[in-house]
C-alpha cells in the first residue's frame, strides 16, 4: 500500500502524462480538439463540396434573376421618322444633295422647275447607293449597278430605276419628304412625286 501511494505522489510530482504514456491527458484532448481532421491529397470533404454545390446554386439564380429582367424591357427598333422636313426649296441648288443620305436614306434632286426625292437604295439588292458628280452618276458599291441624276438606271444588275419618296411644301413653306409613299419610274409624274419650284 505504501508502494502505491509513493508511486501516486511521484506520478503527480511528474506531470500530466508521465503516469499513462498510451492515453493523453485531458489538457492534451483540449489542445487538439479544434483541429480538423485531416484527408489525403486530391480526396474531396464534404465540406468542400458543399461549397461548390451552394456556389453553383447561387450562380445559376443570379443568371435566372437577370434573364428574366430582360424580358422587363421592350423589344423596340427604333426607326428614323418617315415623314420629316428637309428645308426649304430655295435652300436647294441644281443637281443632287446628298446631305439628308446617311440620315434618311433619301437623295434631294433639283432639276429645272422641279423637286424630287430619291430613295438612296439600288433596286437590285438595296444597297446605298452613292453619287458621283465627276461622273453625274449614282453607283451602287455591292455588284456596279449606276444610275443617272434623276434615278434611270444604265448599268449593272439593277432591274429597274430608283424609287421616289413623296414630297410636298408644308403650310409654313418648308419641303417634306414622306418615306413611306413609294413611286415608281412609272409614277414619276404623278403630283406627289415632286414639287414645282
């Protein structure tokens, strides 16, 4: 009996642990309870993979979520006007204006007592055509189709001369193209497809 009770003093007198070399003490539990256990390389936790499967989740909800506020806008196309003022006829001297072309696709021609628009597209394959007055002709820069001044063709595939947009002289004297009346070379002489000035 005496035995054990030196070998409990010297045992307390040594510390924690020098009693039971094959169990830890409970400091050392304490010490070692926060670490995470640890896995071989290249084998996924489950923890790792439930981050990538929140991840994945919150990512596919935020491509729903701007998806569907696109279809909160209108699908629109915004157009130029088709009927619009292009100043006055005085303002126009002989010959062709391309000054109205990029912004409306029409051509204003003066001719001796008249006034007319051109629609700036080849009849061909509707291509804008462009002039050139060294030439006095219009071109077309897709397949070479020409045209004279007032819209006759004379060269290339285009089938027919260009097309005329109705013009008229509004109240307060300005001249007004309306895109969306069309005349042929047929209808050249009709009243609306030029002005007399």
């Amino acid at each position: 009996m005496e035995r054990h009770v030196i070998d409990d003093l010297t045992d307390a007198a040594a510390g924690p642990g020098a009693a039971n070399p094959v169990s830890p003490a409970p400091a050392d539990l304490r010490r070692h309870a926060h670490r995470q256990p640890v896995c071989p390389r290249g084998v996924t936790t489950r923890r790792q993979w439930l981050k990538v499967a929140w991840g994945s989740l919150l990512a596919a909800g935020a491509t729903v979520v701007g998806a569907s506020a696109r279809f909160l806008y209108p699908n629109a196309l915004v157009e130029p006007p088709q009927v619009f003022a292009v100043g006055r006829p005085e303002d126009y001297a002989p010959g062709v204006d391309t000054r109205w072309q990029e912004r409306f696709g029409v051509l204003v021609v003066r001719e001796p007592g008249r006034l007319y628009a051109l629609f700036a597209e080849c009849t061909h394959l509707g291509c804008q055509v462009n002039w050139f007055a060294s030439e006095r002709r219009f071109k077309c820069p897709c397949h070479g189709s020409g045209f004279r001044a007032d819209g006759a063709n004379v060269e290339g595939p285009a089938p027919r001369p260009l097309d005329r947009a109705a013009v008229f002289v509004s109240e307060d004297g300005r001249l007004v193209v309306d895109k969306s009346r069309r005349f042929t070379w047929e209808q050249r002489e009709r009243p609306e497809a030029f002005v007399a000035v």
